[in-house]
C-alpha cells in the first residue's frame, strides 16, 4: 500500500512540478521582452466592440473615456452591444458619441453577441476590430500603441490589462494573477517566438481574420482560449504589446472570484479535451505554436498548486520518503519565486500580509470554482460590474 500511495504521489508531483518549472522559466524570459516600436505613421481605421450585458453604470463610465482616447476621431468607431441596458443608458450612450447595437437572446454569452455584430456591420471596411470589456478604459494611447503592431504587420494582438481598483485582497489576489498572466503567457513566450494568450478583451484583429474566428467559436465561457486555438491551428501568430494598456476592474469578492474561475476551468478543461488530438497532429505537420497552445491548457489551476505541493510534502514526510519531501520544498519555493519576479514589488509590500491572512479564503474560491464548472458548461455565469 505504501509503494502504490508513493507512486501515485510521485506522479502528482511530477504533473506540479512541470508546471512550476514551466511557469518559472517564462516568468524569468518575460524580462528579456522588447517593446515594439513602429516609425510608420499610417493611421488604421479600428471598429471596438463593446459587448454590454445589462451592465449600464460601468457602459457610461466607461464609453465617456473610451471615446476621448486620442487618436483621429474618424479613424476608430466605438459600438456598445446592448444586451439589456434600460433606454435612458443607450441615449445617453448615443448623445456620447458610441453607436448601440441591440441584441437579445435566450442565453446571453459574450460570443453571440459579437457573432451579432459581425454580421450586422459585415459591410463597413474597418483595418482591425478591437475587443473591449464593459468596464475596460483605453488609456489615451491604447490605440496608437495597437497601430503600431498592425503597421509592423501583425493579425492578431494582446493588450496589457492593468487593475483600475486594488481596494482590498481579493482584488489584490486577482489583479496578482493577471500580472503572473501577462508576464508569464503574454511576454514571456512571445520571447520564444510563440504565440501570446488572449485575455478576453484589450486584444485587436485584422478584419477578415476576426470575422472568421469569431464565426467559429462555440464557447459559453472562455472564448479567449478557443480563438488561441483557432487561430494557431491556422498558423495565425498571436502578439504582445506591452504598451497598449486597458485599466481593467478586478473582482472585490471572493464569491465572484469563484463565478468568474469556474468559467475560466470549463473552458480550459473543455478546449483540452476538444484539441489534444488536434495540438499532436498539428506538432507532427511542423505547427508546434498550436501544440503548445494545447498544452498551456494542461496547467493546474494556479491557486491549488502550492496546496498540491503542500500536501505531496507532508505524505512524504508521513511516508518517510525525503525525495518527495525536498523535490516538493524546491517547487513551493520556485512557485513563491514566479510571483516575486513577475509581480510589482510594491504591490507585494502593500497586500502581501493581507494576502497571506486571506489565502485559505483565495483556496476555498478555487476549490469552489471546481465545483461550478458543470453549470458554467450550461449557462454563461456572468459577473457583476
């Protein structure tokens, strides 16, 4: 019985212990980055879409920024897709100069109602299609900075999104995770030459590649990951601005946190399932951006890894087993270090001791998230703004 619960453990480790290792070796890339920079001066003309579902301070707040961002006003169209906002916010949303597209379904998800809006604008030529959160501020010069990457020719990009609100730990913890996010999947595989993740919003695309991918999608949470995998599967590079930064409200609750993880880890899982074959036929015909893709889908969710550890630790020491004891002391160790070299050092001063207090409150958010993902594959679990 001891040998097989030390094999079984082993294996546990082993899984953890390669994500670790994987996540440190991109978090220490991430600063080899180099911000793009573009001498070409041609002004694209940018469509940003603004999906809104029954979200009417955070459409106002937001779009009264948006549309002051400076770049030449005819060369970028704000449309808000109205999936139930009251009357008075779409009018006040019109007088501020942002376009309304009302949509309405029996299940609302994010992919329909850009799916919507394609095919209602289908005959306005636009260079790029930029995606944007409800709550999402362009800082001034987002859109200079993903004119930029279009002019140096890129189909697809990744903005920075930065936490507008650190009120308190759960927004800290969220806005912690995202940066890891960024460094890590965004900057740090970019060094290698690979594909950068999407975030859901912050993000650009040529015209024509969007309307195709979008038209693709199936997701009711996540789709993020399914356009990653589509447009890798098609040899579609996704790239990193660094510069192009969106302020970004991170969730204040542990409650929404767990809403808004278990649509993240039904997707995941969902999309691992959908693509593995996919991801190895791809690696065999020469497309190993699209089979990383794959295996970035693989990772254990962040939150529960040191818990995993934690535990793989102490069967060791019940077990007598010092090799599983010292190899999962390692990872703990190299886990804390990604977090330490990707995270602003003052954010860590600020929160860090809050955090530590509020970390099994984090853990139980994960675990609960776990159990969410069955209703997360029904229905879209939206959270609020």
């Amino acid at each position: 019985m001891k040998i097989i619960i030390e094999i079984l453990t082993l294996l546990l480790l082993t899984y953890v212990s390669l994500s670790v290792i994987y996540q440190f070796i991109l978090a220490i890339s991430a600063k080899f980055y180099k911000p793009l920079t573009s001498k070409v001066d041609v002004y694209n003309k940018f469509l940003v879409l603004v999906p809104s579902y029954k979200a009417d301070a955070a459409a106002l707040r937001s779009t009264k920024m948006n549309v002051n961002v400076q770049y030449p006003k005819d060369s970028f169209d704000i449309v808000v897709i109205n999936d139930g906002l009251e009357d008075s916010t779409q009018v006040q949303l019109e007088e501020m100069g942002a376009s309304v597209l009302n949509v309405s379904f029996e299940k609302s998800t994010k992919v329909k109602a850009l799916q919507e809006a394609v095919k209602r604008i289908n005959s306005i030529s636009y260079d790029g299609v930029v995606v944007l959160d409800v709550d999402n501020i362009m800082q001034p010069d987002f859109l200079t900075h993903i004119n930029h990457s279009f002019n140096e020719g890129t189909y697809a990009v990744q903005g920075r999104r930065i936490a507008e609100n650190l009120t308190n730990s759960t927004s800290a913890f969220d806005a912690v995770a995202e940066t890891a996010n960024h460094e890590m999947l965004c900057k740090g595989v970019t060094v290698f030459g690979l594909s950068s993740k999407l975030s859901g919003s912050g993000m650009a695309f040529r015209q024509n590649i969007f309307h195709g991918v979008i038209e693709e999608c199936t997701a009711i949470g996540g789709f993020d990951k399914e356009m990653e995998l589509v447009l890798t599967y098609l040899g579609i590079k996704i790239d990193y601005n660094d510069e192009a930064i969106v302020l970004d409200e991170k969730v204040d609750s542990y409650e929404a946190m767990a809403k808004q993880r278990s649509r993240w880890l039904q997707a995941q899982y969902n999309f691992l399932a959908k693509f593995l074959k996919s991801g190895f036929r791809n690696l065999f015909k020469g497309n190993f951006d699209h089979f990383h893709k794959v295996l970035q889908l693989a990772l254990p969710p962040r939150a529960l890894m040191v818990v995993i550890l934690l535990i793989a630790g102490i069967i060791g020491l019940v077990l007598g087993t010092s090799y599983i004891v010292i190899i999962a002391a390692l990872m703990i160790v190299a886990n804390v270090m990604t977090y330490v070299i990707t995270v602003p050092i003052q954010w860590l001063l600020k929160f860090g001791f809050k955090m530590i207090i509020d970390l099994p409150k984090m853990i139980w958010s994960a675990i609960k998230a776990l159990f969410l993902m069955p209703a997360a594959a029904k229905k879209f679990i939206h959270t609020q703004h």
